[in-house]
C-alpha cells in the first residue's frame, strides 16, 4: 500500500526545489524528510529526485509520480470541499452531467422529476464536452450524464446508455431574417443565414445529410457548441437557429420570434448514460420516466 505521507513530503519537495525549503514548510527536520524519500523510493523501486547543485530535481520516473501525487491531493482536496458542504440526510446528494450541446431548457425538463422527489435531493449539475463527463461518470464523481448520443464503442469505459426519446428539428428566425427570407419552407432556406451546431454533433451530421437531400445549400455564418449561445445570437436577429421541436412553444413565445418549418426527417435523441445497467437511483428512475413520456408526446 502506497505511503501518503510519503507521497505528500515528496511532492512538497518536488514542488519546492529542495529539503530544505520543504523542511521550512512542512516543520519537519531534514532527517525526517530525507528519510521518509529514500523510503518511498523503496517502495516504488525507482529514483525520483537526484542533486543538481544545492537543489533537487526530478527524475524521469518522478516526473510521473509529481503528475500523479498532484491529481491525488487536488481529487483530495476537492473530496475535503465536498464533504464539508455535503447536504443534511434530508436531502440525498445527486451529481449530473449535462453535455454542452444539450438545449438548456431540455436539460431543465429533463432534470425537473428530479427536483420534486420526496424526500428532496439535492442536485450538483455539471456541463461539459461528453469525454470529460464520461471521465467524471467513470471515476464516479457523477451518477449520470446527459448526452445527444449513446455511449461510444471506443470510449474505455464501462457504462450503459438508456434511451430518454428523442425530438424533430425545426427552423426558427426573428422576424427581421424572415421577411429576407424568399419562397416557402424549406426552398426558402437557400443561401439564407444559418446558425448551427458544431461539427461532429449528432443533429449537425444528420442536418448536412438533410440540406443534402433537399437540395438546400444555406449560408452557414455561425457554428455553436454552446447550444444557449447559439439561441442569442438567433433571438438579436443573426440568423435562422435550429434546435428540437419540443422547444417550439418556449422559442416562439419571445417577441418577434417564428418558427418557419420543421425537419420531420431530422431527429435529435437524449441520452442518460449511467454506470448501471438496471436504473435503480430514484433520481434517474423519475428522470427516465418523465422523459420517455415527454419526448415521446412531442415528436
């Protein structure tokens, strides 16, 4: 079993340079500290520090421990943070990921079954790129990812992917870009202003397959991971925006704002992705649940 204490006198001295500043930091002799190095470096059968000068530098090999012993002491450190602000045992911790190209009002939908469970939970939401979230679900850091795919094959990572729905596309536009707009949907598209999601998205893959069948070619002046941002540019007038039909009644309800036709053919699907193959965390049971009911209501 690796010595934290160990690991944690070698990181101070790595981070300082030498024994003697990290005697002056950690209050400690240099006895104690020099021994407590040549013990570790028994441990791991390597050398981490070698002399250069009156100071210490890293090894190769400590160069890879000082990687390692920096993320065990920040994950400890943020463990610390946790706990102290952990909730009262009325309130059961839950920890989402939503991945960044999810509609933040579909992200609120979704997670709303959640906020109304009794006794209450309380939610901890984080957003993100979906590798980094899969990173957070695999270390168990969150109990579930929200995400526009299901899990991909080459990710080394054990999870299960449960279906929540899916939702057409439809094309929305401030009036200002739609009086500009010539003919009927979707011939109306053609060198009209476009505002769309980035490359490599489920929905933007299946939107050029789409442009490619109708025979449209827009004018594409805007490309988005951000999903919100994407939203602002379409409300101040930029451009057309798409985004899932269930969004209609939310969109059209700000002034001068229209839908001007919808992709039937175009689907974008929700995701929970989970390291459970059979859903038993109450919170995704009421989010899976909801949503497969919404969703499906709306296409």
């Amino acid at each position: 079993m690796l010595n934290y204490k160990h690991l944690y006198y070698f990181r101070e001295v790595a981070t300082l340079g030498s024994i003697a500043r990290a005697c002056d930091s950690l209050n400690l002799t240099p006895q104690t500290i020099s021994g407590q190095l040549q013990l570790l470096e028994e441990s791991l059968g390597v050398k981490l520090l070698r002399k250069q000068g009156r100071n210490l530098e890293l090894t190769e090999a400590g160069q890879v421990a000082r990687r390692y012993a920096d993320e065990i002491f920040q994950l400890g450190s943020s463990m610390e943070q946790a706990l102290r602000s952990h909730p009262s045992q009325q309130a059961r911790l839950f920890r989402v990921g939503v991945v960044d190209v999810v509609p933040k009002t579909i992200a609120y939908k979704l997670l709303e079954p959640a906020m109304e469970l009794t006794p209450q939970i309380h939610i901890v939401c984080t957003e993100g790129p979906l590798s980094d979230l899969l990173g957070e679900l695999a270390m168990h850091r969150i109990e579930l990812v929200i995400a526009d795919r299901p899990l991909p094959n080459n990710m080394p990572i054990k999870g299960f992917s449960h279906r929540l729905g899916s939702s057409c596309i439809s094309f929305f536009a401030h009036t200002s870009v739609k009086e500009q707009l010539q003919g009927e949907f979707p011939l109306c598209l053609n060198d009209a202003p476009l505002l769309i999601p980035s490359e490599g998205t489920s929905v933007r893959n299946e939107l050029e397959q789409w442009f490619h069948q109708q025979k449209l070619r827009p004018k594409i002046i805007g490309e988005f991971d951000d999903s919100a941002l994407m939203r602002a540019f379409g409300l101040a007038g930029s451009g057309i925006f798409v985004a899932p039909s269930v969004q209609e009644a939310t969109f059209t309800q700000e002034p001068n704002m229209h839908c001007i036709g919808q992709a039937s053919d175009v689907v974008e699907q929700f995701f929970a992705i989970s390291v459970e193959r059979r859903i038993s965390h109450p919170a995704v049971l009421a989010i899976t649940k909801h949503a497969q009911d919404w969703l499906q209501t709306k296409l």
